[in-house]
C-alpha cells in the first residue's frame, strides 16, 4: 500500500552497486538466477520529447521538467525514511496486500517461459509470485526506486533479478525486451506518469502487454485516511499530503486520466476497468494499526517518535479502523481499483 508522497518508484537513484559489490550469486537473467543491481538513472532522461507532456505528467498543472524533478526529490526523501516500515512488515504486506494486485496478475497471465518486469516492486513479493509462474525457462525481473527494499527483496527471494533505478529516468531497463510488464499500486506514484508509464513500453518487446492496478479515490478506501488521521496526532511533523493529480495513492482516481496517460506513454489497447476487492486481515488490532500506520505516510515520524506515542498513535489509529473490524474474525478493509491493460504497439 503506498503512502501519500509518490510511491517507491518515482525519485531518483545515484547508488551504482552491481552484484561484483555484494556478491548475491549468477547474473543471468535468462535462468532466473540471484542479482542485485544498483544503477544510476541519469537526470533528465526519459523526460523531453512529446512522451513526457507537463499536462498529463506534472505535479501540478502547468509544471514541467523543474516541477518533475522536484517532485521526485521530495519523493527520494519521502522513501529513504519510509522503507524500514514495509521491509518490517514486508511478509504482512506479502499476504494481507495480495487483493490489490490479484486481479491484475489474473489479466496479465503470465506464461511459462515469458520475460515479466515488476514495476514498483517493493521488498520482492510480487516479483517472487511472477517468477513461480514463468518458471525456471523464464524470468522475472523486479524494479524499484529503494535500494533498502531492493536489498530486502534480494535478501528474501535470491531466484528473480532485483533493480534499484528510477523507471521515469533511467536509460534503458536491464533484461529488455520483456514479454509482459506488471504493476501493483505503483503507477499513480510517478511524478510524470507519461515518462513512466513511456519507458516502461519501451521495455517491452512489440506487442507485449501491461496489467496494472492503481487506486481509485478516496472515498473507495476510506481506511487509508483512517489510519493517517489516527496516528497523526501523535506524531511528529508529517511529509506534504498531495492533492488533485499530484503523485500519491489517488492520482489516478480519474479514469480519463488514467486512459490519457497511457495513450500519451505510445500504448495501444488502453482499457481502464473499475473493480472492488477486500483486505481481510486478522483481528488483532495493535498489529494491523502498526502495519497501516508504518507503511503508510506516518511511518516515519511514528519511528521516530518514543514509545509511549507510538502506542497512543497504534490505538488512535485502530479506533478510527475499528469500524471495519468484526470482533472475533478480523478485518475487512474495501479498496476501490482501477485496473489498467495495454499493449506495446506492433511496430
């Protein structure tokens, strides 16, 4: 689940670390095998030319590559404080997050044998379930802006490939073309979507697919703002709440710009269909405030802050998400989706 900043593939990477430096085993991506690379994603790149229109993919209307680079600073920063959350929480997250991409990995359907990149892939789950259903004679290779949660997926999953770069800036994605490309909750974080959503067709061979999921708005996922206003109080100073189309979970809660960034980035086939899922988690009430609330944009501040105000944030926080809880059975959290397909033109 991201927080409110732009999620953890939108800012800037500048460690250049390749498996020679922390010696996580064989590099080829054809058999699947361990690999940590760390590269530096040049500034600027993926950002001129007609993909990468300010309207669609600024920050804010009317913002350009300044405003795009700002944003993915502030981002950068937002991220570096937030990781430690979902790497502690990274097989919760695991588990109790699978519905928000479920329906996308259903669409997406991935074969054995196919090449599928994971965009925006955390501490390594997603990435791991695609590389189960490509199998040994294919791959799955998982990107994101953290090196923290890139080293944790590494750590936790040594068979796919594991990225740190910027999908909005950097080059060229290692191990292109693929065959299909994935993403669960990431997409709406870029902080130009259009340049985004752009390189990530361009890692795809001719004709090779996307399936996507983002948030829809708010008022489909009210328990994101309940564990935000309960822990808030408590804390200390929280990071800039986005608003409109600004980076963050609901950017794409208007279908039509979903569909426009997705033309924009040179997709064909762009369909956009809204569907409802359910998050079920256990009836444990400190635990699942403690997950929501340090994944989500308190987490920092709530690490920082002492003990006694974390659990005053955990129980201010659990009161506000208690009206999804059925005492006894465990919580029913409902998440209001957006699923996105495409294909990379033929040609």
């Amino acid at each position: 689940m991201p927080g409110y900043p732009p999620g953890p593939v939108a800012g800037p990477s500048d460690l250049d670390l390749g498996p020679s430096d922390l010696d996580l085993g064989p590099s080829d991506p054809e058999s699947g095998a361990s690999d940590l690379d760390l590269r530096q994603s040049g500034p600027g790149s993926g950002q001129s030319g007609p993909e990468s229109g300010p309207v669609l993919g600024g920050p804010r209307p009317g913002g350009g590559p300044s405003a795009h680079a700002t944003a993915r600073a502030r981002n950068a920063d937002f991220w570096a404080g937030a990781a430690a959350g979902w790497i502690r929480h990274a097989d919760r997250q695991d588990a109790l997050g699978r519905p928000l991409g479920a329906i996308a990995l259903d669409r997406l359907a991935p074969r054995p044998g196919e090449r599928i990149l994971d965009v925006g892939c955390g501490c390594g789950g997603t990435t791991a379930e695609l590389a189960a259903a490509v199998g040994p004679t294919g791959a799955a290779v998982g990107l994101d802006l953290s090196v923290d949660m890139v080293r944790a997926a590494a750590e936790r999953f040594p068979g796919p490939r594991f990225l740190a770069a910027d999908i909005e800036t950097v080059p060229e994605v290692a191990g292109a073309p693929f065959d299909a490309a994935y993403s669960r909750m990431a997409l709406m974080s870029l902080a130009d979507p259009v340049a985004g959503c752009a390189a990530v067709r361009r890692a795809l061979r001719p004709g090779g697919r996307l399936a996507a999921t983002v948030f829809r708005d708010g008022g489909a996922n009210p328990w994101l703002a309940a564990a935000l206003l309960g822990a808030a109080p408590h804390v200390g100073a929280l990071p800039p709440l986005p608003v409109g189309d600004e980076p963050g979970p609901f950017a794409f809660a208007d279908a039509g710009r979903a569909r426009r960034v997705l033309v924009a980035a040179g997709f064909a086939e762009v369909g956009v269909e809204a569907h409802d899922v359910e998050l079920r988690a256990p009836d444990q009430p400190e635990t699942v405030a403690a997950w929501l609330v340090e994944v989500g944009p308190a987490g920092a501040a709530y690490r920082a802050a002492s003990p006694g105000r974390q659990a005053a944030a955990r129980a201010g926080a659990a009161g506000l998400l208690s009206r999804y809880r059925d005492r006894g059975v465990g919580y029913r959290l409902p998440a209001g989706l957006w699923l996105l397909t495409a294909r990379a033109p033929d040609h």
